[in-house]
C-alpha cells in the first residue's frame, strides 16, 4: 500500500514545477552576473593594485576572486538541475549584471578596497533575496548552497571594511 | 541565574523527543532502502551495459552508483544519533524498498538510462518528503544533510534526462 | 529599472539589522565558551584516563576534542562577519560558560564518559537555542553552521551513549 | 610457422569454453550474493553496536566492512570478463544469499562478533569451493583473485576467533 | 671594465621601450577579451548540451574551459609585468572581443562543437598575431608563453575537428 | 641437522633449472614482442581516432595502451631474474611478434576497435600458453604474474566487445 | 653479570624520583596555563584586528596562535610521562595563569602587538625557568621539547619587535 | 536445498585442517627465522661497507633490507590466521634460523655482495619448499604472497650476481 | 572594422598551410621512429647491464628510458595537431629509424655507455633539424617543444661522456 | 690570524677521541640489542595477543613496535659516524641484550603489557646510561637523539601502565 | 640514403662548435655570479627588515629568493651540458658578480626595495644580453631557459616597483 | 604572589645579556660563511664531476649540497632571533669564511671526495666551537640546532672517508 502510493509520486511531482523553476531561474540569472562581474573587478584591481601594500592587498584580492569564480559553475548548473537554462555569453553576463562596471584608469587602493566592500554588501542582499525566493519554493537544496555563499559573502565585507576603516 | 536555567536543559529535552525518533527513523527506513535498492540497480546497469557508448555510460553509472553508495551510511547513522534503529539485512532492505527491481536479463542502454531517471527523480520525492517529515520535528541536523543529497539526485536526474532526450 | 531599485540595497539592508546583530552576538559568546569548556573537560580526560580501556578511549576523547575545537574559530569569525564582537581571553570564557568545570583528582572512566554525554547533550540543547535566535533573525548562514554542529554533537553523545549504557 | 600456428588460436579458444563460463558464473553468483549479504550484516552490527567496548567493535567492523565491499565489483566484473552475467538487484541476492540473515531488534556484542565469525569462516569456506571451480577449467585469473579473499577472510575469522574467545 | 659598462644598463634599458609596451599591451587586450569570451561559451554549451553524448561532450568541453581559463591570469600579469595595463570588466571585455558571442536559446551539439572548433581556430590566428608583434619587440617572455598556449589551441582544435567531422 | 640438510641447497638448486631457463625465455621473448606490437597498434588507433565518439575511445585506448605498457619491462625482468635474456631492439620486436602490424592509412573506428578486441583474445591465448609452460617447471613467480595479465587482457576484450557489438 | 646488574635497575630508578616528579609538574602547570592564556589573546586579537594592516597580522596572529597551539597537548602529555597530573579546566587555566588578561574592548594594532612581543618575551623568560628546573632533576626529554618551544617563542617576539618598532 | 548443504560447511571444514596448519606452521616458523636473519646480515653489510662504491651498495642493501623486512609481518601473520603460532624472541629466530651469521670484523664488499647472493639463493629454495607444502594441504593464499616473495628474492640475486661477476 | 577584419583570418589561414604540415610531419616521422628506436636500445642496455657498476647504470639508464619514451606521445600527437599523420606500428618504426639497432648478445658497459652517447648526440643533430624545418614554417609551438627535448639529450649525452671518460 | 688558528683544528681534533669512540660505542651496542630484543617482543605479544580487547591492544602494540623499531637503524648509523661499529648478526644481538626473552606458550594479556611496560622502563634506565656517557665525552649529537628516546619509552611506559593498572 | 647522410651528423656537428661553447660559457658565467649575487641581497634584506610592513616584505623577499635561487643550478648544469665549465667558489662568484654587494648595516625598508627592484632590472639586462648570445650561436636549449627567468624578473620588477612607488 | 614575581622578568631578563648577543652573534657570522663557502664547493664538485662512478658522486654531493644549504637560513635566522645581525652579501662571505675555496681548474674524483671529507670534519670542528659558546652563555635554542647540524656533518664526513678509503 504505502509502495502504490509512494510509486504514483511521478517525475513532474518530485521535481519543482514549473512556475517555481521559472522564479528561479529567473533570479539566479541576474546573480550569475552579479557574480561574474564581481570576479571580474576583483581581478581588476588585483591587477592594477599598486602602493606600499600592494603585495598584500593583490593576494587578498587574489584569494576574493577565487573563492567568487567557485560560485559560478555551481549557480550556473543549479539552474540546469531543476530544468531552467542560464547565462550564454559576456553579453548576457553584460545585460543581466546590476552591480556596476569600474572602468577607470587609476583608482586609489582605498577606493578600490572600499567599492569592492559595497559591492560584497550588495551581492549579499541579492543572494537573500535569491534565497526567499527559493524558500518560498521550497527550493532546498539551492537555499542550501547560498547559505554557504552568504557567509563566504560576509567575509569578504568584513575583511575589506576592517582595512577601510582606517586607511587614508 | 542564566546557567541555572540552562542547567535545567535536560539530555530529553535537548535531543529530539520520542515521536520525532519514531517519526524520523520511520521515514529514514524506506529512504535508506530505495537508495540500497537504486544502487544495486546502478550497478546492474553498469555491468551489462552494452553498445557504443559502452565506456561513457559504464564510466557515469559507476560515478553514480558511488554517489548514492556514499549516502548508505550516513543515513543509516543519522537514524542511530538521534536514537532511533535503522535497516538489518538484504532481506530488511528487500521488504522496505519502494523502487522496483529489476530482473530483466535484456535491457536495452535506453531503457536503462531511463529508468535510471525515473527512479531518481522519485528519489527526490521521497527525499523532499523526509525533508518535510524532520523539518517537522525541527531535526535541522538531518534536513541540512538531505539538502545536499536532493542537490545530487537532481543532478544525476538532469544528465541522464540530456542523454535520454534524443536516444532511439 | 531592476538595476535601479537593486542598487538602493544599502549596505545596512543587505547586512542584518543592529538588534540582530545584538542578539546573535549574544547567543554565539556563551556558545563559544561552553566549546572552549567541553574542549578543555574532553582533553582533561583524555588525559587523566586509566584502566584497560585506556587507548581506546584516549583516542575517543582525542577525536571529539579535536573536532570541538574545529568549532571555535567558526563560532568567533561569524561573530565578527555580521558585525559583532566575541570572546577575549580566558577570563571571559570562564565568566560565559554555562557548562560546568569538574577539577576532582580522581575521576572513574565511567564516570568522565557519563559526564561527557551529559554535556554534549547540553551543548546540542545550547547550540538549537541559538538556531532558534539566529532563525528569527534570518541569518541562514550561522544556521547552515550550527546544523552541522548538531550532528556532530549527536554523534559524540550517541557513542559516548553507548559505551556508558553497560559500563560497570 | 610459429606465427601461422599461433594466428589459429580463435578468440573462442583463448577465452573459456561456454561449459567453463556457464560454471564459473555459476559459483559466483551466489558467492557474490553472500559478499553482499555479510557486507550488510557487518554494517549492521557496526550500527547497532553496544557497550563499553563500543568505539572499538564500531572501527572493527567497520574496517571489514569496508574489506568486504572492495570485493563486490571485483566479482561482478570477473564474471562478465569471462562472458557470464552477474546478479542484477536486491530481490536477487535475496534469492541466491546462502549465508543468513539476522534481523533482531537486541543482538549482544559476543553474538555479533561470533556470528560474523562464524559467517566469515562459511565464506572461506565457500571460496574455496569457487577456487576448486575456477582452477578445474584453468581460469587462472579468478583463483589469483580468490587467493587473496581467502586471505582477508581467514584474516577477519582470526581477529574475531580471538576477540571473542573470552568474551563473557 | 665590463662591471662599469653593464652598469649601464638602466632600468628603461633593461625593459622594453614605451612603443614595445604601447603595441603589446594593445595585442594583448583583445586577446584577452578572446579568451574570455571563448571560456564563457565553452560553458555555455557545458552547460546547454543535450543528447546521448552529453556526459562525454560535457566533460570534453569543461576541460577545454578550464585550460582556456587558466590562459586569462598569465594574459593579463604579462601586460602588467612590462608595464602596461589591461582588461578592467565584463564591459571592457565586451567592448574589446573580435569572436562572437552566442545566445542562441537551442543550439545542436553539431553546431555546438563546429562553432567552437571555428573559434579556437581563429583564436590560434589571434595568438599568432601577437606572437608577430612580440617577437618584433623581442618580447621573448611574452612569446614563449604564447608557443604554449597555440599547442593548447591547436589540440582543442584537432578534438573538435575530428568529432564533428562525421557528426550527423 | 635440519640446518646442515637446507644448507645442501645449491644456487643452482634453487634456481630453475638450464631447461626451465630456456624454455620460459623462449615463450617470454615472443610474448614481450607482441605486447609491444599491441602497445604500438594500440596507440596507432590512439592517435589517428575519428568521428563522434572520438575523445570516448582516444581515452579508451589510452588506458589500454598505458595498461599493456606497464607490463612491458615486468616481462623482460622477468626473463633476467631467472638467467635468461629479452629483445634487444625495434628489429628484434619485429622479428618475433606473432600479432599483425596494420599499416592502413584509413581505418574505421569499428574496424579499430574489433581489430584491437581480437588482438587482445589472441593475447590471452599467448598468455596462456605461457602460463602453462611456466606451470610445467614450477615457475610459480611468473605464472603468478601472468595471471594478473590475463586478467586485464581479458578486460580489455570485455570492453571492446560490447562496444563494437552494435557499432554499424 | 652485566646483565644482572643491568636488570637491578628497577622502574623507580630508570624514572625520575619523587621530588623531581613533584618540581616538574609543578613548573609545568603554570607553564600551560600561560601557554593556554597567550594562545587566547592571539585569538582574541586576530579577531578584533583592525585597520590598512588587517589581513597582514590578522595572518601573522593565526600562524602565531596555531604554533601556540601546539605546544600545549605536549607540555600536558610530558607531565603524564613522568608520573604528574596537569591542567584540569578553565578555571584551572584562569587559576594557574601568570600571563595577564586584556578584555577592553578597543586595542590599537600597535598595543596588540606590543602586548603580545612583550608576553613572548615573558613566555620565554618562564620556559628557561621550567628548563632549569628540569635539567636540574636530569629530565632531558623535557629540557629537549623546551629547547624548541624557546626557539619558537623567540622568532614570534622578533617578528612583534621589527614590526612594532616603527608603528605609529 | 543448496543452501542447506552450504551451511553444513563447519568452521573447521571451510578451514584447513589440523594436519596442514601443523605442517605449515611448521614451514613457516625457520622461514621467518631466515628472513630475519637475511634482514640483519643485509643491514650489517649496509652499515659496515666501505670503498669506493660505498653509496651506491650503502643504498643497494638498504632497499633489500626494506623489501626483505616487509616481509616479515606478512609471514607471521599468516601463520596466526591459519591457527597456528609464530616466532617469539630474538632467541627463538636464533635457533630456528638456516641461514649462518657472519660475525667477522672485516668483510670486504665483493665477499658481501657474494655471500648476500647466496643467501638470497637459498631463501628461494626455502620459498620453493614452503611452497610445495602448502601447495600440498591446498592453503592458496599462502603460496599466493609466497609466489611474490619469490620474484623478489629472485630480483636481489640478479642484482647481486650481476654487480659480482667481475668485482675484483 | 578591426572585429570585421578579424573575422577573416579563415581556419585555413590560422592553421599552418598545406606544405608546412607536409614538411613537419615528414621531419617529425623519422624523428619518432629514432626516439622509439634509442627507447628500446637504452632498456636493451637496462636489462642486461653487468659488473659492479650493475646497480648506478641500471638506474641511470632507466632514468633515461623515462625521459625518452615521455617525448613520444608529443611528437606523435604534435603532427595530429598540424593536421598530419604519424607512425602505425613496429615495422612502420622499424623502417623509418635512423639510429641503429644493437643485437649483440655480448655488449660490455662500456661500449654501451659510449653507443648511447653517440645515439643521444646524433638524436641532437636530428633535433635541431627538425627545429630547422619547423622554424622555417612559423610553428612556434612544435620548436617550442623541440627545445626542451634538444635540453635533455645533451644533458643525457653530458652524463654518458663523463662516465665513459676514464673508463677501462 | 683567526683563521689559521682555525684551519689547525684537524680532523682527529674535530672528531671525538679514540676512547670517546671506543666507550659511546660499547654503550651503544647493549643499547641496539636491547632495542631490537624488545622491538620482537612487543610483535610477539602483537601476534598472540588474544581476548576481548585484541583489536585495541593488537593495535597499540604495533604502534609501539614500529616507533621501537624505527630507533634501531639510528643508532647503528650514530657508532658508525663517529667512527665506531655496531651489531652484526641475530647472534650479536642475542649475546649483547640484557632484556630477556619471552618464550612462553601462553601469556595472558595483563602479562604481556605488565611485562613490556617493566621492559621499556629499563629501557629508559639503559638510555639514560647511554646519555650520560655521550655527555661525558660530549658527543651532544648522541645525547640529542637519546633525549628523544626516552620521551617516547616514556610515553610507552604511560600508556602500558595506564590499562595495566586495573587489569583484572 | 636518408639514413646514411643522417649517420654522418657527428657528435661534433651535432653538438654546438668550439666557438659557441667558449662565447655562451663567457655569457652565463657572470649571469650566475649576479644571480648568486642577487639571492644573497635578497635573504640580506629579507634577514634585517624592519618596520610595521616587517612580515609582508620579509614574505615577500623569502618567494623572491627562493625563485632566484632556483634558477643556479639550471645555468650551471646548462654550461655543463655544452661542453663549458662554470663558477667554482665564493672567490669565484665575487670576481665576476656584475651587480654590487650592500654591505650596510642600516638600510630602510624603501632603500631595499628599491635597490632590488633595480637589481632585478638589470638583472633581465644581463639576461637580454645572454639571451642574443646564445640566439646568435642558435642554442635553443638555453634561450627557451632565459625566456621563462626573464619573465619571473619582470615580475619581481613589477611587484617591487609598484611596493615602492608610494613609500615614503 | 607567585604572579607578581614572574611578572618582574622583564624582556631584557628573558632574552639573552648583551654580551651574549655579541659573542653568539660573532660565533655564527663565520660559521654560516664557512657553510656558504662548503655548499658552494660541494656543487662545484658536482658540476665537475667526472669519471666512471660520475652519476653516483654527482647524485651524492646534490644531497650534500642539499642538506649544507638548509641549514644557512636557520643560522641566520637565530642569528636574528636573539636580536644580533648576520652576513649580508657575497663579499661578506668571502671575508667570514675559514675554510678554503678551491678555484682549480682540473681536479681528481678523489681529490674532490677526500678534500670534502676534511672541510667538514672541520666544519664539525667549528661547530663544536660554536656549540660551546652557546652553551656557555645558556642559548640551548642554538645549541639545540646545533647538535643536529653536528650529527649531518658527522654523517657526511663518515660516507666521504668510506667512499675515499681505497680510492686509487
């Protein structure tokens, strides 16, 4: 009896429907970007890093960026898992992307430090809004992995706002 | 004052009560059953696979039946940290399982994959209904532990539903 | 346009509020000195252990003290990545702790096991109270954290369970 | 002329006969079956393990366990190397298990490990019966296998044999 | 003697002069946007594959991504190791690559591997370009790395082409 | 007495005899040609693979080739050990392989692969014969070494085998 | 005869006396505790580190509270060795302690770390203190472990000094 | 039916009869006496060398004393899982030992090589005859570890015959 | 405008041109079959090495045979990269190698050692002609490799002169 | 002028002196035969252990039998770099030990670990001989290698102490 | 025919002439003096640092030298390998060093820098000029050598001039 | 009390005097240029090595070479640790260094080995010295490496003399 009822449990049930897989996707398209982006100033600045800290500021950086590029396969294939389909190109990263560009040719140490900072913050606020979303789903298993990536988050921000907070 | 009161923090009231043991261990019987029962069907797979993707499905079916195989015992110890008893034989296995055997001695590569996909995605079903059961009862050490497991059986649902899709 | 309304996530909105901040710190401190105390009660045993059982429950207490202290870094830089302070010397921890300090000379084995399980238990009990804490606030993080504790704790006091369950 | 004879060896003479295969898939089946059904009894034992020598029996058992199923896919591919099948599900090793199960709720640690002990000398016994098989049809291969197995047997039976000897 | 006269030898002597970094740094940049852009649609198609070969394409074309990938960090210190400077975000990248990108919703596998074969191949031009331009300014640093990554491209090619060359 | 008895053991008594010596490097000498012939063969098809399935059998055949390899300079210590001696050069391999050499600049992957699944039964059937020369003087290290190589060869025809039995 | 001389050596004498047992684990309580204090402050000060310099000492702390760490399950298994007793608990920590607490709530860098270059210096001034004591009673395994620790806790007090030296 | 014949298979049958464990037992007792004795002349030798090969022999008999140690264990053990007794004391190898001590206070190293040959020749007569014994009573995994020490005994004779052939 | 340009840099065009590939691959051939050729020589050396120098040659020529088989799979698949063919079998090696083979049963060390310096300086010659022929066409990547290879045979070819300098 | 003084500083000088050599070299000799006269009772008592806590003491012994043994080839290199010589034969070591054999059939396991904690005791008695004749002639290399030595016979006595202490 | 031609290659020919020996001997002897000399400045300075920055650049010159000195045996055994010969001393290092020695006893952490940075600027100078050399003789070997120590001196350069850029 | 008395051992108390520094500090200035001085004839023996035994002398002066070389940072870093300075630059090499340099153009296989031999017996020499200084002024830190170094260069010395012995 409980097997009959437990078997009749089809493939369209255990997996997300199909609005859910839509809000979802939905969201983690713009955060796929977010995080590119993210990855890609972070190495910016690692980069063009210079002063007196430069060593140490351009293996912190180094250590940011590469804790944010592990993210991205992982958001990329979550979207993949429950069916949705995710980011194609630069250009896509591009349109999707809300965190800004910084395309300035010099850029201070603290500025530098200071931006990445917000924009940790923001990613932080988009990952938990990322994160009801799926909640409200009961997405589990994505709500999961964005914890993790939350904490990794606040992290970062605590790091870069404790060297911020006294640099001149 | 706060450490006399939370001295008053007993062993019961601290683990989990009696009816969420019941509850849990009850739905982590049939679960470790089902995954015991697609593993050896994984592996069966594995072994008579024939054709020329020979390699590639024998190489995946093998990642797979390591994945699932790996969850064997941390279910069957999740039920024994809270106190309750888990599975005891084949024959225990045999009478809990609600995944079907399969006996066949020709299965065709498609056939296999398939039913690989079905049984998996009923995997999560009765996954996200254990989810539920412990969230219940406020078990949030073996709801954390199942997210990660329906992160994986999503997964192996997604690659085996691609290589279905066009298979004739 | 969603860009827009996404940039206006300020840094305190994406962060949690101060009173969260209040409150989670206030739950990680006594956390944090009740692992610092069960670290130092497990090691004290595993030291002062006697009797034919005595490699083996060296070892034993070697294990979960080794993975108690994995704890504390853990519990000490979530405090400071939400914004908050923590634990400062062993002065600090000796006033936070709720746990209790047992300096007999002579312990029996069964006796230290027995305390051993009682205290884990407790610390499960302390470590779902704060689950509770930083749930209400919504800080997933910590809570994706402390779920993994909770099965180590179970772990710890189901072993120390049954090896005290027939000791004479 | 050495190469124009050698080129007449067929692919049917170097491999097995269809007698040797039909035989030698034959006795491994069931063994396959026991290796599976002890495997599951061990991690039972492992997992219903009691008093004061806990810790140690749950490593014991677990270390043979692990033994134990390193030799499953070994089987299952030597039979279809030689062109035989193998088993294909949990209902079938039910069927073809010879070793029993044991399915009680209460099992004291010396019955554990004697009953093990005993399994465990029924499976030496019952590989030297597949050794006798493989060697009368020159399947050298399988017997080099065999020896080892027969080894890590006798191996678990005298580490048993010897816990319980004086077990009260 | 010989000490005094390699004295000489001034910084500026040592490095390359301002035309050399000038013409580099410009070579560089939209090769950088090329790997980018290249890596990014390699996983687009990782990620969007579908068929019975989806588990060998998928892996074929994660390792061509993680090779592509591991180009960008060398493409951009090399253009700060002689003192120019480089890509600073998804915009610069954009602005500044010469392949295309692809945000097709469906795209076959044929296409998916004929495309990147193309593209691979017209990064191989690319690389042989700055190659020119390098050896010209007797970058002989920047060359050798170059050497490397055209074998790399050249063996991604020769894969490509070889699967797609009976695809139906 | 018994020590006196032992010590009567010459080398040469213990060793195999001049007629073992011969004998066993003269089925060795062949059987190291062919395995090198296969190596060659084996990678030959390696190289020059086409078609759609091309990265799944170029690993293939990688594997294969990197397990005949290994068994190259066993054999021909081997040889030594007992007092014989081994090839000497490419003219000498030439000279003594049995297996065929094909030099076609078009092969099928089909024809591949089959062509490679009778090379390795016929191997098995060298090995054989080896194996009972050795047997017949007691040789016990080289059959048991032989034993393990049967195994493998008996692998690699499984694979090829179910591969090719659908490949049109 | 020099062997029934040798075998008068009983286990008292081949071990340290009373006394010496007495005066060594006296010396080394007090040395744990210090060695427990000054690994929390490290602790304490890696994580309310703040300012331009944040990652660079809040690494050199952690590497510094890590080699700390170490130390102190030796100095408690040497006491065991010999026959004493050790540490117990927090309190007994708090109790034996001889290095000074620092709970404010704001510390500089530049006191951070001169607190800490002085309390090296003063941890080093207690273990030549202990090693009298020890070499004293003949006890030259300790004297040995203490050799390193005062190498250790020199270079730390190094590093504090050439970096305080210039800190505004 | 088949089961219950299988179940009649006693702990005594499955194992080797007393005979053959008295007998093999017996084997194995001077052979573990030799290989220690081989093990020490083998270190003497590598610590007492000298001349103008000194690293390269120095190096030489401490690979053959590793791989000969190796052995001893295994020896052991096996006769401990069979249900027999081993080797006690330094005196027990003494008397049970064939092989001779070499106790002279100046062995050149051509007399060392040579008589190392020689004593590496007869422990393969030694291996031969345990080997026919246990051959005898069927104990397979027995001559399947000795088949393997044979290789290795047979290797260090090569070794050594060949650097002795002309050492003047 | 630049992109436009870009884009017709054609797969032909990237690529090497037709009698660029024919050049290398017809230099790369003979070059393949020499390093195959010397492989076989050095392990024919290897294995019936003699005299008291048996153990420091053996190695040193096993060192080499390492070195010079990893450079064949890179020529082989170097000429697959440009779009050429390679070798196919033993005779195929065995009629295009210019080095010659040794068949001599009696070979003292020291006209091994003096032929294997010869044939590693001739493989020089030959290197540096293919680097020739590969650098007249523009294939960086190929001379890039060759380079190494030229690094390691004249460092073999150092080695093997300062051996048979003084050697009698 | 310093460094003429220097350079008068001969060999003879810089070494020990003859009677330095000859008695480091006697104390050295009882103290190898010692240790490997232990080394084998301790694999004894590991072998033939027996009872309920097999498994645990199984273990601890060979732990203590490899650190045991992993002392012996020391300090044979120690008397042969200060110019000294050192065991040569399982007779050597049977004349020179003054811990005494261990040949009974039956030893309960209190009597084995009694028995080896009375003998490591001694054996830090015999370490502390030695040192104190190293330091006399102040060889501080020796004394250096003995101090870690008692450390672990120290820790080796603790433990068997330990579970002794209540052994019924 | 191609053969015989290529056999009259002789090693002379093969190997680079008299002339180039003596012209890239003369060139990379004063190269491996400056980079002795470079590395014994670097620990200098990484030995005597001061100042709140202490840890960072005493990291810093640690990985700086580490690389330098890396690079001494590849030019030394890179001599060798052409028939030359190379530095032989202290003396020897100081006579031909190019870049000068700082004997200072006070040196700010700015000076360091700054005169390493223009060090290894000179340093790649002297590299240039080695690299000509040995492309005008066509040794390939050693310039793809330089290529890849030009790159890792550009980068010190980098990281030190942009560490010095701002300090005051 | 106790507290207040261990609080008055203010930093210059636990360091060593003044005028240990210097004396310590003088000791270890030659002493690390003789080390300097004896790595860099060791590798220039192994640079210009020649004759039949070359590989086997090459490879032993690497690890010489090896072992000298990891001892010059910690000599200097103690040098450091107690608050003295070091050498600075090749030229104070040149200046400290007691043991000879050898520049000769043409030197024997045994002259190099014997000449070795004897710097460092004086090298053992000069470390007794430095042990004695230490240890007058009670720096059993230094003294603590020392006797390490002491037992590498005995060690070395002891292969030298063997290996120089009936070197003709």
């Amino acid at each position: 009896m409980k097997e009959s009822t437990a078997m009749k449990v089809s493939r369209s049930s255990a997996a997300l429907g199909h609005e859910a897989v839509e809000d979802i996707s939905e969201a983690l398209r713009p955060l796929l970007a977010d995080v590119f982006c993210l990855y890609m100033k972070t190495k910016n600045f690692h980069w063009h890093m210079r002063g007196n800290h430069f060593r140490d500021y351009h293996l912190l950086l180094d250590e940011h960026a590469e804790q944010i590029f592990a993210i991205t396969d992982d958001i990329a294939e979550r979207a993949r898992k429950i069916g949705g389909t995710t980011l194609r190109s630069i250009g896509d990263i591009s349109r999707s992307q809300r965190l800004k560009d910084n395309d300035d040719e010099t850029v201070t140490p603290k500025k530098m430090l200071s931006e990445l900072r917000d924009d940790n913050a923001h990613l932080t606020g988009f990952l938990r809004e990322a994160h009801e979303i799926c909640a409200k789903h009961n997405d589990v298993a994505t709500t999961s992995l964005i914890e993790v990536w939350i904490d990794q988050a606040e992290r970062r921000t605590w790091f870069l706002s404790e060297i911020v907070s006294d640099l001149q």
